[in-house]
C-alpha cells in the first residue's frame, strides 16, 4: 500500500508517536503503540475551540486567537504525554489539491517538480513562487501517469508549524484532514472498486472519490456555499458517471458528521437520507477501529469515532491492514 503525501515533511523520519489535529471547533490529538501484534490507540485527548479562533484558508491569518489556540494545544499535549515530535493534520481548505497527468514522467525528481510546478502555476490561486507544494502519484492509465498536487501559501503553513514550536513540539509530517480519513480507511483493509468518502467538518465538507487505492476526484466545499451537501453530493456522482467512466460506487463512506456546526447539516440520518437519495448507495460511516483497536477504558461514542478517524489515519499511513 502506497503512502498518501508527506508535505513538508522530516522525509527520513520514523512515524511520528502522536498526531494532532487542529481543527475550527477543535484539537484533538491521539497516540498508537503495537500490543500484542495490533495496532492500539493507547490515549487520546481533545479540547474545544470557539468560534472564529481558528478560520482556515488559503490567504489571510488563519489562527486569529493564538492566545485561546495555543492554550487549547498545550492542554492537549499534557494529556497525551508532551511528545517531541508530532504529526499535524491541518483543514482541507488550507490548500487546493489538483490532479495532474504527464504521457511522459521525467525520472528526475527534481526535473519532475519544476514540471509539476509548471503544470499547475496557471490555475494556483496565489503565485507559485510563494506555495508550499506537494504531491504523489496517483492512477495510472493508458493515457499516462496522474499526480496528486497540493498547493498551500508557506506562510500559512508557517502559522501552524510557528504555533506547535511553541508549544515545545515538531511538526515532522503536515497533511490534510480528508487525506487522513481516506489512510484511515485504506488501513483497515484492501481498497478494491471505485468509492466515495463524505467527510463533514464544522467549516467545510469535502468529497473524494478512489478507484481502489487511487484518488481521482477531490472537493472541498465551505459552509458558506449555496449548495448543500447532498447537492454537492449529487453534483460529484454526475461528474464521475460523465467525466470519470464511472459505472457504480462500491462503497460510500461518512466522516465528521457529529462534527458539523452552523452551515452544516447536523443530523447524520439526514446526511445518510441525502446521500443515499443522490447517489443511490446506502452510506456507511468510517470507523477508524477497523484500522486500530481501544484499550478497554476507552468509549467509543460516535463523536469519538469522528475525532480518531483523520488521526488513526496519518499514525496509520501506509500500513497495511
């Protein structure tokens, strides 16, 4: 199984002990050990955020209470043992991720970036010169070799890095939420047929479609579009029946339900009612136990469930089931 982007990443590092979360509504943070051959979430811990502390986005300063945010990160911290060295999982709309396609791939690395920077300058929201990019390669097709590429403004990135080095901790691995619930997912078995991941946060919803372990499809949608959900919803299965040769999703899984706040739909029947309307297949929700067990005192709420998913995912990345 592939490893999903390490974005500005110690690319020699081993995995990180501990990944945390910065979200709008929330931080939350969690911590794997391997017992008895298994993968075992052994604390896990999680602080609330009020509204407009943290608004994430492409320009403009994203941690608008540092003050409340860095308190909430360093209670987080002390509750899963004050790790040295951390995984961050930022919001989808801190970047834009395209999917780009090369006939021929230069077998360069660095040859390979310059084009890849090239390629997606023209439709970067911001100068190229100022982004932070990352990518990985995606499906392979007759028509030739496809990459995930996200963009994100350095400083902003820099914001959230600045705000873990002041809280005594590394950000060795920084990467997207949704990227975290699909390695979640993919951790808990083989990924075969095309799916769809949902995945609802309080600020924003994202969708992602997979043709097994292959992202082909990729959209985040803030809380303050016109659209809702599950026109978004119906909207991305026209595009993947049309544009995508797709012939039926095998799998439609949810994420972040309990999560969503104003702008949101919160009942997470509903959601389910909307997307099985939309897309005709019954959705299921992700459960990040298939990809690590609990110890026995920890309860596993739907709430929980949500909070573990992204963070089960990046302690997870790249290992099979």
């Amino acid at each position: 199984m592939s490893s999903w982007s390490e974005w500005w990443s110690l690319s020699a590092a081993p995995a990180p002990p501990v990944a945390v979360e910065l979200a709008a509504h929330r931080i939350s943070a969690a911590g794997l050990e391997t017992r008895a051959g298994v993968p075992t979430v052994v604390a896990h811990a999680s602080e609330p955020l009020q509204p407009g502390a943290l608004v994430a986005g492409l320009s403009g300063e994203n941690l608008r209470d540092r003050a409340a945010i860095a308190g909430a990160l360093g209670r987080v911290l002390d509750k899963v043992g004050r790790p040295r060295r951390i995984g961050l999982i930022v919001p989808d709309p801190v970047a834009k991720v395209s999917l780009v396609r090369f006939a021929q791939v230069p077998s360069d690395p660095h040859d390979l970036e310059q084009v890849i920077r090239w390629q997606v300058r023209k439709s970067a929201p911001f100068p190229i010169e100022s982004a932070q990019v990352s990518y990985f390669a995606g499906e392979r097709t007759t028509e030739g070799q496809e990459f995930v590429v996200s963009l994100a403004r350095r400083e902003v990135i820099r914001e959230y890095e600045d705000l873990c080095d002041a809280a005594g901790t590394q950000a060795g691995i920084v990467d997207l939420s949704t990227f975290n619930v699909v390695n979640s997912v993919l951790a808990s078995g083989p990924a075969t047929g095309d799916w769809l991941l949902v995945n609802v946060a309080a600020d924003y919803a994202s969708m992602a479609i997979l043709r097994g372990e292959h992202l082909i499809f990729f959209r985040t949608r803030g809380a303050e579009a016109e659209e809702t959900l599950g026109d978004l919803g119906h909207q991305t299965a026209m595009y993947y029946a049309d544009r995508l040769g797709g012939t039926g999703f095998g799998r439609v899984l949810l994420s972040g339900s309990s999560a969503a706040g104003d702008g949101q739909i919160t009942d997470m029947e509903q959601i389910r009612r909307l997307l099985d309307q939309r897309v005709g297949v019954t959705v299921e929700t992700v459960d990040g136990r298939a990809g690590a067990s609990l110890t026995d005192r920890i309860s596993a709420s739907p709430a929980l469930l949500d909070t573990l998913a992204p963070l089960v995912g990046l302690l997870r990345r790249g290992q099979a089931a």
